[in-house]
C-alpha cells in the first residue's frame, strides 16, 4: 500500500473538516478496516491520510426501547448477530449480521463499513484492470465473466452490492443518520443507496466529507415474522449468490404486509414491490409463494453467466414467504 | 529375510499413534520456512507481468534501486524477450523490510508490447487463434492409441453412451506458499530454508545452478505447509533468493504471495474428453473411443487417465494438450487420475442406467481387481447402498439425496534411493536420521514407531531427524505416494542391524547366545528364560564411551506397489438454492501395511477433502476479455471450509503386510462419488466441474423445460 498519516479522531466535527473539500480517496475514514485494508493493499484506494474512526465516543452501541433500535456505525456486526433483542424482534438484521463473512471479521467489522464497503467485482479489484466503475470504459462484466454480477438496475455497472446487513435494514424500515459539515441529517437507509444510472463511481448518496454515525430501526409489529436467507457456494465466508430480507406482518398464515428486499442481485439493496404486492393481504402458500417468487424475476436482466440467479432469487422468495408463513 | 511379521505380533506398527509434531503445531512452536529470520535477514520479492502476453521492450531498475533500504534489484527477463504468462517474472528486489521491498516493486518501469493471447482452450483452438508456441493450432501432436477393433465392438454394443466430460484447472492452494530463505557463509557454501517436497533435489539443483560442491549447498525443512506434488524443485523464486543473497552477502527471504502462489505455482491441468463406450446386454464394458485434451498452460504435461480403473477390451484414445497463456501446470495429487475418474465413473453409471443395472453391479462386472470387489461390498454395506434412489430424482421434496460411487487405483511402493542411520547411545537415547521429509504425511513419526517397535520403546523415544541435508543421508523426494515405502524399509533394517549390534554387547552379559535375545517393553531378555533380562538403558550402558550406529539397506521384501480404493458419497441437493451438501463419504483404501493407522486415515480424510473442493468448488477461472486470472485469491477461488467437510468414514483396508503408501489415491475416487450422488439425487448429469449451484439451476431448469 501507498503510505499515508493516521489521524485518530476526537470528533465529528474534526472528522468533518478533515474530510472536506478533500474530494474522494484523498482523505479516508477506517474503523475495522476488513474491506479497506484489503484496498488499500490492492492498491485500489491509495489516501493521504486515514482517519481512524474507532477512538470516537459513543458511536458503538446498541441501545433498543419501545420505538425502536438505534445502532452506533461503530457497532460490530457480532454484537448485532448477538444482540438479544434484535434476535428475538428484528430477527432479519440479526440473521443477516450472523451471515456475514467469519467470526473474526464480525468482531472488527462495523455497521458503517459494512453499510459502506465497496463492490467484490473481480474486474474491479483488479488493480491492473481499469474499469468503469475506477474511471474506466467499459463494464467487463457485461462481455465477460459475470456469474456474480447484477440481474437488476445494472447499467452501465454491473456490480452488486456485497452487503447482507443493508437489505435487512431496508426491509426493516431502517433510517441512517448522516453527519456532514452542515450538521446532521436523517434518511431512510433505501434512499442512502443509488444506482450505477446515477452515480457509477459510488453506491450511495455520501458526499466525501460525510460520515455514516447511527442507524435507526423502528420496532416491528409484534405480529412480525421476519428472516434473511442467503444463498452462497460455500457455507462460509462467502458473500451472496442472492439473498432475500424479508419482514412479514402475518394473521395466522395471511400476509398482511410484506417487505422483500433482495441481496446480491443488483448495484444496490433491490426492493421487490412486486414480490410484496404477490404477497400483501394474500393466505401464503405453495402458489401464491411461487407467485410472488415469479413477479420478482420477470424484469430480471441476466447477463451471459448469471442466468442462474433468476431462478435462484425467484426460489428464495417463495421459500422466504412459505417460512414466514409456517414459523 | 526381513517382515514386518504378523499384526497380532505387532505392539506399535499398525496401531493408531498420534503424530509426534501434532503438539509443535498446534502450538506454533513448529517452524515452517516462513517462520525461519535471520540475523541481518532481507525481504525480496517479485515483479511480475501483469498481462497474458507482452513483448520486453525495456525495463528501468534505477528508480527502485534509489529507493532507501533497497539493497539488491535484479531483472529476471529482459528487453527482447516475450512474457507467456500473467504472474511470468520480470525482476525481483531484496530490501530492509518486506514493505519497501513491495514499494521498491513499483518503482521498476517496464516497457511492453502487449501481444495477442490466448487463456482458454476454446480460444486457443480457435480459428486463426494467435500461436503461442511451437504447436499447430496450439495444439500437440496427438498421442493415439488402439487395441482391439473398437468399430466391431460398437456394433456388438447392446447400449452406447456418447459424452463430453471437463474438469477445470485446479491450483494446488499450498497453505504454506512456496518460498526460501537463502544464506551464503561465504561464496562456496549455501543453507538454504527450503519450503520442499524434495530436500535433497533442491540440494542438488542449487548446487548446479551456483556451480558448488553438493555437499557445500544444506537445504533444511523441518516443517512443510503442503505441496501436493509443486514443490520439487527451488524454481524461480529459490534461485532469486540465492542470487539476491550471494549479490548482498546477507540472508534473503523470498516467499510467494498468494496471487502468485494461484498464477506461477502450479497447477492440475483442465481435461476436456468427447468419449462414446458402448456396453453388451450383460454388462460387459466392449468399446470405448476417447478424443480429449487438456491445458498444462504454456507447458505440457496435461495427461489424464482414460479409460480409467475398468477394463475395457476394444478401446481407441486420442490425447492432446492445448497451449494457453497461462502458468505452468505442475504434478498434483494423483495427476491425471482425479480427472480421469470423473469421467470415467461418469460413463459407467451413464451405462448402467442405459442398461437397466445397478451401477454397483456393472462395475463388478467389469473391475478385476480382487481388492475393490471386497472393497464395494463393504463400502455400500458403511453408506447404506440399499437406501439409495433405484429411479434417479425420485425423492420427494425440495432437498434430494443421492448417493454414487466411485474408484481409484495408484502405484506407491516406493524405490531404492534413501541412506539412513540408526544410533544407539550409551544413555539409551536412540536417533534416527534420514534425508526426508515430511511433508505433512507423518514420515517422522512413522520413523519413530518403526524404530520404537524394533527396540521394545515408544515412539517418543526416538529423535526423528528428517528435512536435512546437513547429515549427508539423502532419500528421494516425497512424490508419487512413495516416501513411506521408500523409507521404511531403511529404517527397519538400520534399526535390526543396531539391534543385532546391542545384543552383541548384551550376550556376555547375560550368558546367552545372541540369537536367543529380543526385545520387549524398555528390557532386553533371553528367550530361553525370560527371567534372565536386562533394562534398554542398561544395555546400551554397556557401550561405554562408543555408541552403536548403524546404516540400513533397500529391501525389496518389505514394500510393495499397488493399492485400490473405492468411495461411496451420500449428497443431499437444495433444489432450490442449487447447493450440494455431502452428507457422508465412505472411503474404502488399501494402502498396504499402515506404518500408523491413525496418520493413515488423516491422509483419506485429506484426500477425500481435496476431491470434495475438485468436485464442488474448484476452478482457475481465466477471462479471455483481459487475460487475467479473476480469482487468484481465496476469495473466488474456493476451497472447502468446515461447512463443506462431510461426514468421513475412512476405513483403512487392510490388504498385506508391505509397506506401500497412500498419499495420493484417497482424493480420486471422491469425484466420481460425488457426481453419481447428485445425478442420482436430482436425475439430472452435471458433466462439467465443479458442480455448483449454477450449474445445479441451470441443469434443473432444462430439465423442467
């Protein structure tokens, strides 16, 4: 890696203005450093300087009441898969956090990195190849090998979005805070991510001298049932194939509300309304699972070796509302 | 003549003893090369292309070797000449610490003339493809082979299945990545910390490669983190250190990189084969035409077995290798074998369904070997043969089972080749010390029981002293399965002639004839009368100021070479998610005589691991858009984890009371295992590796359609 000054952080407001003006790559934030690292080894991110993160205060905890969770971006993704109360009322953000990479990376890796971390694309880890998403010409994936590549919302970046802990939080109706030098601002974390259309360069709405500080999840229903399946090819660490978050207000077996929210499958969190309205008001079952499965996928855009996924995203959205259905 | 005598007789060979490292390990304690720092130690590594084919126009070393701390640059191709392969060396840098060796990297300015390439087999025998080296249409003159009348056979054929198999590049995924820590004393003599399957070759190679004296070069490898076949000799890697080193008169460390390690280090070569077999009414395997290739990269080498392990009267073949811009293949685990298997065992259960018969029984009918027609028999009495699909895909439910069979055959045996010595102290110490090394398999504690049963001590007793050329006792590289067998009979016959030499000096004592002297637990005693005895420390007290040191000899009687093995898999596939879990491998494999049962069946568990990550998940994957490697890393490149690790049931067959070594057969019948059981899972065939949920979707989906 290039070498760079290690700034430890005493506040946001110190963080802010380091980061200003500096534009992106320049000035850096790390906290655990899982994804980050590895960049920086590869030399696709070559910063000055690297903030780190971890020496502010009272960023990493969970606190959880009547309303609602709110969770520290310094919090590590463990003590969200561990956390008691998100096991039993949010299951879906615990599953999706326990899913997440390896024991040890759990430990050091955090809600904001994870929720920021960049694409696993081969072509764009590569430093030796120069693609579209790092300035580039061409997307290689849509001439080349693509089997882990986006079947939504691609062009002209076929990336997908590598995070488990993000589709969980968007089914969860989650809200992000975002600190910047103008101050704080609250929005839903669906609207944090953007597509390639919009910004191929990144997969958020984060201007460079911005920070993620607290994520908020309002508290479910207790008629709820929610779950993360991800598919992967090896048990672990793997990132998803497809995964689908999915939050569930049932009457007995009727779905009262549903939100589907799938991983894996696009540059960003992908919010199947349409699986959700196969699903709303209806009594789950083997059609109406299959259904809901089937309206997900028929405007999925395969690319030469992902064609797998449409099957596959369409068979864990049945599976996910049948489970719902039968817990 | 010396035996092994019989197993009822036998205190510690045969028996399950744990390996005598497994506590340095576990603890760390144990020093593989890239633990090893010297006083004064550099870091070197290497430059390395970056792209598929290239032209050297020019390479600038100055701006590296200004670099503060950089002590040695060193270019290892030069202008003129063309880069093969990604990963294909350019220079190499040796620096104060690995950081500004890495930094020093980037400071090397090579021109290049990007040439076009080639990095699949399709586009390599493509037309008008770009030749990349002396074969027409990149491809070798095929090798061609015919017995019997194969067209006639067809003919008589009640049933004929035509097919095309493929199994994809495997990289071999050394945990320990190859690399030297290199050391002149002064410029006639050479240590080397050699990360190797082949102590005494690298030995030997360095010696040439700097024109020394053999016995000036001492090559050391205490602990070893795998080679699976691509660690015989120094490479470019080892001859770079040395030169760094002699250049700088300090020690050079030079381990590869992972990347690295997937693009230059080796690999299994891909096999591609179009076969049509036919079968008579009975059963009989009659006619079998192969056409196939594979690609060793820019070498050759890319072989495979076929027709594999049945027999097969009229049969045709035609094999070829495929030059690709790619890294060089080398020896892996079993080559060719695992390959050929796949295939194989493939077509038998694509013909037994033709014609109606267990596939069990068909291969009854057609493998002669006594061995595994035992072996079939107890492996599908372990898996529970009978529970198994009789109408494939039958199971209801989204997660099918199945279950499939497999077989394998190799040589082992060993060879002549090894000195070793025995010393018997006159403390009662006791070492043994040879030119091996143990790679993994458990040689040194196989060492130690060996000797340990022969003097009536544990294996605990005994100082191993192996991975070093400093003694002067050279044996032969571990390849081929064929350390145990080599070794042991040497060890054996140095310990019995000790042996005889302390009776000797025991004989007065107890005023018995030496003949009439054994061994038993920590005591020396006189058969005649059991009462008359005296303690092993004792004895060798009786030495004196000498000791007893003994060399031993190659005894054809001791070893022998052959063993079969056969494997039966239970899967379980998520029709939905497309993801086969092995629920259970049962793996039958005789081995000969196990030095140490309990190593023995590390080894299957070992074998059945690899074949399993073969089967399911391996592959070198090559994008012919830019001529890279994509998944020269353990993130794409998938290896099996705990979750992948099956049920194994290693059953240790015991067929005779010779050595014969069994590093390599247990991960070749896995493949086949394992592709039966989800073809009788699911009624769908998954002719191409690894079968992945991709595959496993996109074959359900025609199925369906």
């Amino acid at each position: 890696m290039e070498k760079f000054s290690y700034v430890n952080a005493t506040s946001l407001k110190q963080v802010t203005s380091l980061l200003s003006d500096s534009g992106w790559g320049e000035v850096m934030m790390i906290a655990g450093g899982t994804d980050l690292l590895a960049e920086l080894k590869e030399y696709i991110e070559t910063p000055k300087t690297l903030i780190n993160l971890k020496t502010l205060p009272g960023m990493d905890s969970i606190s959880a009441d009547a309303s609602g969770l709110k969770i520290g971006a310094l919090t590590t993704v463990a003590e969200i898969a561990m956390h008691p109360t998100i096991q039993q009322d949010y299951t879906v953000l615990a599953q999706a956090a326990a899913s997440v990479a390896t024991p040890q990376i759990r430990n050091v890796g955090t809600l904001g990195g994870n929720l920021c971390q960049r694409p696993r694309c081969w072509y764009y880890r590569d430093e030796t190849v120069s693609c579209l998403k790092k300035g580039g010409d061409i997307c290689y994936a849509v001439e080349g090998l693509s089997k882990y590549h986006a079947i939504f919302g691609g062009d002209p970046v076929y990336i997908v979005h590598p995070s488990d802990i993000a589709p969980a939080l968007i089914a969860l109706n989650a809200s992000i805070k975002i600190v910047g030098p103008e101050g704080e601002k609250t929005i839903k974390v669906e609207e944090f991510f953007t597509l390639p259309a919009a910004n191929p360069f990144r997969e958020n709405v984060l201007e460079p001298n911005e920070i993620v500080v607290e994520v908020q999840v309002p508290k479910p229903n207790p008629n709820t049932k929610s779950l993360y399946l991800k598919a992967r090819e090896k048990g672990a660490p793997d990132f998803a194939l497809a995964s689908v978050a999915g939050v569930f207000e049932m009457m007995g077996k009727t779905c009262q509300t549903a939100s589907i929210v799938l991983g894996g499958v696009a540059p960003a969190p992908w919010r199947s309304t349409d699986a959700e309205t196969a699903l709303t008001g209806k009594m789950i079952n083997d059609s109406v699972s299959t259904k809901a499965g089937e309206e997900a996928v028929k405007n999925a855009q395969p690319l030469n070796d992902n064609e797998y996924k449409v099957p596959l995203t369409q068979n864990l959205i049945s599976r996910a509302a049948m489970m719902a259905a039968s817990k | 003549m010396a035996s092994w005598g019989e197993a009822s007789q036998s205190r510690l060979i045969g028996k399950r003893i744990a390996r005598l490292s497994g506590k340095d390990k576990v603890t760390g304690k144990a020093k593989y090369t890239y633990d090893i720092n010297r006083p004064g130690m550099l870091y070197a590594r290497i430059l390395r292309s970056d792209v598929a084919h290239a032209a050297v126009m020019d390479i600038d070393l100055s701006q590296a070797e200004a670099l503060p701390g950089v002590k040695a640059v060193i270019p290892l191709t030069e202008a003129g000449r063309n880069l093969r392969y990604q990963g294909q060396e350019i220079a190499a840098v040796a620096a104060e610490t690995d950081d500004i060796a890495k930094d020093a990297l980037r400071l090397i300015f090579v021109e290049l003339e990007e040439l076009p390439f080639v990095v699949t087999e399709a586009d390599a025998m493509a037309e008008n493809a770009p030749q990349i080296r002396d074969w027409e249409g990149n491809q070798s003159k095929p090798g061609i082979n015919e017995q019997g009348n194969v067209q006639a056979a067809f003919e008589e054929a009640a049933v004929t299945v035509e097919a095309t198999y493929h199994t994809p590049v495997q990289t071999h995924v050394c945990l320990e990545t190859h690399g030297h820590v290199t050391e002149w004393t002064d410029d006639q003599n050479l240590t080397v910390w050699a990360s190797t399957q082949a102590v005494f070759g690298v030995r030997n190679d360095f010696a040439r490669r700097f024109e020394i004296p053999a016995n000036q070069v001492r090559v050391i490898t205490e602990h070893m983190g795998g080679g699976f076949g691509s660690k015989f000799g120094p490479g470019v890697e080892g001859h770079t250190a040395a030169q760094l080193s002699r250049i700088t008169g300090l020690p050079v460390k030079l381990m590869l990189t992972r990347r690295a390690e997937h693009l230059v280090a080796g690999n299994r070569p891909s096999m591609t084969q179009h076969v049509k077999a036919g079968a008579s009414s009975d059963g009989r395997l009659v006619a079998y035409d192969m056409r196939g290739y594979g690609t060793g990269g820019i070498s050759s080498g890319a072989g495979f077995q076929a027709p594999y392990v049945y027999h097969v009267e009229n049969r045709k073949t035609e094999r070829f290798n495929v030059a690709t811009n790619a890294g060089n293949q080398r020896a892996m685990r079993a080559p060719g074998h695992p390959q050929g298997a796949f295939a194989m065992d493939s077509l038998m259960d694509e013909l037994a369904e033709k014609l109606g018969m267990n596939p069990l029984e068909f291969r009854r009918i057609n493998d002669s070997s006594e061995v595994r027609q035992a072996q079939y028999t107890l492996g599908a009495q372990e898996i529970g043969w009978h529970r198994r699909n009789t109408v494939p895909g039958s199971g209801t439910g989204v997660k099918k089972r199945g279950m499939g069979v497999g077989s394998g055959q190799w040589g082992g045996g060993g060879g002549r080749g090894t000195q070793a010595r025995v010393t018997i102290n006159a403390d009662g110490t006791v070492e043994a010390v040879t030119g091996t090394q143990d790679i993994g398999t458990g040689i040194r504690t196989a060492i130690a029981i060996i000797v340990a049963e022969e003097f009536g001590l544990a294996p605990t007793d005994i100082s191993v002293k192996v991975g070093d050329s400093g003694p002067g006792l050279p044996s032969g590289g571990s390849g081929g399965s064929q350390t145990t067998a080599s070794v042991a009979p040497v060890i054996k016959t140095a310990a019995m002639a000790a042996k005889q030499k302390l009776f000797e000096h025991v004989a007065p004592l107890l005023k018995a004839p030496v003949d009439d002297l054994r061994v038993g637990t920590g005591t020396i005693y006189v058969a005649s009368d059991r009462t008359n005895t005296v303690t092993w420390n004792q004895a060798a007290g009786l030495l004196g100021q000498e000791s007893i040191s003994e060399g031993g000899n190659w005894d054809q009687e001791l070893r022998q070479g052959g063993v079969a093995g056969t494997q039966f898999a239970e899967v379980e596939v998520d029709t939905q998610t497309g993801n086969v879990q092995v629920l259970k491998i049962v793996a039958v494999q005789d081995c000969g005589l196990a030095i140490n049962r309990l190593t023995t069946e590390s080894q299957i568990n070992g074998g059945v691991v690899m074949g399993l990550g073969q089967t399911l998940l391996e592959e070198r994957i090559m994008d012919p858009q830019t001529g890279r490697m994509l998944n020269a890393n353990l993130e794409d490149y998938k290896v099996p984890g705990t979750y992948e690790i099956p049920e194994i049931k290693s059953i240790v067959f015991d067929t005779h009371r010779k050595v014969t070594g069994v590093g390599e057969p247990p991960c070749i019948p896995t493949l086949g295992a394992i592709a039966n059981a989800v073809y009788n899972a699911i009624g769908v065939r998954i002719r191409e590796l690894p079968i992945t949920p991709d595959k496993v979707l996109t074959a359900l989906a025609e199925k369906k359609a």
